[in-house]
C-alpha cells in the first residue's frame, strides 16, 4: 500500500482548521485553569475558614476523575437541570475544572518552598499581608513551580484530543472522521502525529526557555 | 408518568450493569494494564541504568512518544492503525489493554529509573566494597531502598491509569460510561433527567475508586520522604 500523498494535500487545510480549534480551546482552557489554581492555593496559603473546605473538596473532586466523565457530565447532564451550554463552552469550563486543581497543587507546592525568612522578612520591612503575597511570595513561588506548570499547560494541551466525544471537531475527532469516509487510515494517522508534535514540541520548547527565564533571580539554590 | 430522576440509578437492574458489567470491565483492562506495565516497566527501568548510548536514546524515544502523543491518540493508532497494517483484527479490549500496559510500561520505567539513579553513590560503593556481585548489590541493596521511593510514584501512575481507561469507551468498548449511556436511552421518556444521575453516578464511582489510592500515594510520600 502507497502512501497517498495527494489526500494529505488535500485534508491539510481541514486539519489545520482543526488544529487552530484545538490550541483555541487548550488555551482558553489553560488560562482559566491558571486563574483558578492561583485563587485556590491563596485561598489555601490563607486557610481562610469555610472556603477552603470547598476549594479542598473540589480539588480532590477533580483530580480524581476523568476529564471525559466530566466532560459528558456538563454537556449532557447539566442540561437536563436547566443549564444549557455550548459544546465548546462545555470544552473549556471542563479544561478548566480538571487544569484548575492541578494548577493548585502546583502553585501550593511553590508557596511552600518560598522560605520562612523570606516572609518574616517582608512583614519585618513593614510590608502589609497582601503586599507580602504580591511582592515576595508570588514571584518566587511561580519561579519554583515553573516546571510543573509548564507540564500541566501540556498535559492539559493532550487533554482536549478527547473533545470529539462531545462532538468538538478537534484534530482527533477529524481523523476518526476521515478514516471513516475515506480508508486513508495510515495518512491521517500519520497527519495526527504529526500535528500533535508540532503544537506540543515547540510549546515545550518555550516553556522551558520561559522556565529558565523565571529562575534567573532563584534565592538560594 | 415521568419519576423523580434520582431513581433512575436503582431501577430494576441499572446499578447492577454499571458496577457488574461497566465498572467491573473498566477495573478489569486497568488492573492488567498496570500488572504488565509494571513488569516491564521494571525491566525498562533497570535497562535505563546502563551507559550504552543506544539503549538511552531508544528507552528516551519511547518514553517521549507516549509522553507527547495523547493516549486517545495511541488508542486509535492501534485500534484503526496498526490493526491494518498486520491485517489483523484486535477487539477493542486487546486494543485498550496493549495501550494502557506500553503506556504504564513508559512511565513505570521512568519512575523505577528515577529511583534507582536517587540512591546515593556510597550505597552502590559499599556495597562492592563488602564484595557482592551485581545481582547480589540489586538484591539485597539497591533494589529494597528503591521499592520505597518507587511506591508513591507507583500508586499514583495506577489512578493516572484508572482514570484514562475511561477514554476506552471511543474505541467502542463497554465500560462504566457505555453501559451508561445505554441506560440513559433507555430510560429516556421513563426519566428524563436521567443523563445528570447516571454521569453523576459514574463520576462518584471513579472518585471512590481513585480518591483512596491518592490518598494513601500522598501519605506515604509525606512519611518517606522525612
């Protein structure tokens, strides 16, 4: 059997489509999930009273079940209450929902590496409880948690491949299709792959590069 | 006469079929993934302490190509891919099963690799110091400090593991999330809210699995590390 040279001619542009809807959804997914990871692990560093509970409850709640689960949960559970959303909608909030405690947890690890003197410290100079979470914890538990936040930005990125189980035509759900309408399984195995590598090994190039950025100024080690 | 949806889980023999036939195939396809991936990933592991070139650049390519590619991907790639090429034909059970295993066994081989390269150097010394041999200095040194530096990282690729056979489902095996899809037909004018009950049912059935094992990984870190 040849390779068909003229069907990767000819699909590329529904691919490329397909590839743009995905890294839309990844980043809107990996954005929100930034936001409520950072909001859950001050949340956390505080042990503000009642909320914590919840911000717990939830962590717990989203990393120990599937993403398609959830998934299907919002898109077709959901409605049944009233709650209608779009399938993309479902997409994202369900990237963020799973990216969100993930996130959390890698933020809450970098919080607790930034050293005790460091905060006294800051509180000794007369820097007030926020202050003290903006100028000296922040910067320095985002520098040590880098690498599990760029991680985190990937595996969500692979995540969204499940995304045609809500009919989402991202790339992977585009390859099942063609593979159905035509026979051109190799090919559109092959364009998959290869897709996938070109979003995800230059993301993780720059993530590394942004990693080695944020350390520069690293206190101690 | 619609019913209030909550019943819906309880009727006749639905919670039967989600935790007999669904659930009971999902456990299934995980639990022999994990036992084969981690055989071999203990193989893969030990092989990853040479210092031949090749054997590091093919142990590197492996791991990364699972790493990379997502397990969906790697699922169809063996269900529509590999099934053509050898022209045979693999349920997608098999399928799911040879997935899962070369995926664990990729990302056990890292862990045991890891582990192994964190023992101190004095230990491996030492040990040749008093005169054991290699197998005696994997035996009886080296391989019992790293079980315990293994376990945690272990545990957690097991729930990483439960968690993904849910993918299973869209390569048309019967699990927990198919055989509840065809309850929700089934009870579609009976119940109409059945859909919120059944995946929130399904939801709690993979917390409980994966929320133990979680913990226990955790606390074991938090006691192993100190």
């Amino acid at each position: 059997m040849s390779f068909d040279w003229n069907f990767v001619v000819t699909s590329l542009p529904l691919y490329e489509k397909a590839a743009w809807l995905t890294l839309k959804l990844a980043l809107a997914g990996i954005a929100l999930s930034l936001v409520i990871g950072l909001l859950c692990s001050i949340i956390l560093y505080f042990k503000i009273k009642v909320i914590d509970i919840i911000v717990q409850a939830y962590i717990e709640l989203s990393r120990n079940t599937p993403l398609l689960v959830q998934i299907f949960f919002l898109y077709f559970g959901l409605p049944k209450l009233g709650l209608k959303m779009s399938a993309s909608a479902c997409a994202v909030i369900g990237l963020a929902f799973l990216g969100g405690s993930y996130m959390a947890e890698a933020f809450r690890s970098g919080i607790e590496a930034v050293s005790k003197t460091q905060i006294e410290s800051g509180v000794s100079i007369g820097l007030s409880k926020i202050q003290v979470v903006r100028f000296v914890i922040i910067p320095q538990a985002f520098s040590i948690s880098m690498p599990s936040l760029s991680a985190n930005c990937i595996f969500l990125l692979k995540e969204t491949s499940i995304l045609g189980a809500i009919s989402i035509m991202d790339l992977t759900n585009l390859t099942k299709d063609l593979i159905g309408m035509y026979y051109t399984t190799f090919e559109a195995l092959t364009m998959l792959v290869v897709i996938y590598l070109i979003m995800i090994l230059p993301l993780s190039f720059v993530l590394s590069l942004i990693e080695r950025k944020v350390r520069y100024a690293e206190f101690g080690n | 006469m619609q019913n209030s949806g909550i019943d819906v889980i309880l009727q006749g023999k639905n919670i039967q079929r989600l935790l007999f036939e669904g659930l009971f195939v999902t456990i299934e396809i995980a639990f022999i993934s994990i036992i084969i991936g981690s055989i071999l990933g203990i193989l893969i592991g030990l092989s990853r302490t040479t210092k031949s070139k090749v054997i590091l650049f093919i142990n590197r390519v492996y791991l990364e190509a699972f790493r990379i590619i997502p397990t969906l991907v790697w699922l169809f790639i063996f269900y529509f891919g590999v099934t053509t090429a050898l022209n045979i034909d693999l349920s997608g059970e098999v399928v799911s099963i040879i997935v899962f295993s070369l995926w664990g066994a990729a990302e056990m081989g890292d862990i045991v690799r890891g582990a192994l390269q964190s023992l101190p150097q004095h230990q491996i010394e030492a040990g040749k110091a008093l005169g054991l041999n290699y197998f005696q200095l994997y035996r009886y040194v080296l391989i019992p400090q790293a079980i315990r530096r293994m376990i945690p990282g272990t545990i957690n690729l097991a729930t990483r593991m439960i968690k993904t056979t849910s993918l299973v489902v869209l390569i048309g095996v019967i699990d927990v999330v198919k055989i509840g899809q065809q309850i929700i037909e089934t009870s579609r004018f009976e119940f109409p809210t059945a859909s919120f009950w059944i995946y929130g049912c399904i939801f709690f059935l993979y917390f409980i699995i994966c929320y133990p094992l979680s913990k226990i990984s955790k606390n074991l870190e938090a006691k192993w590390t100190n």
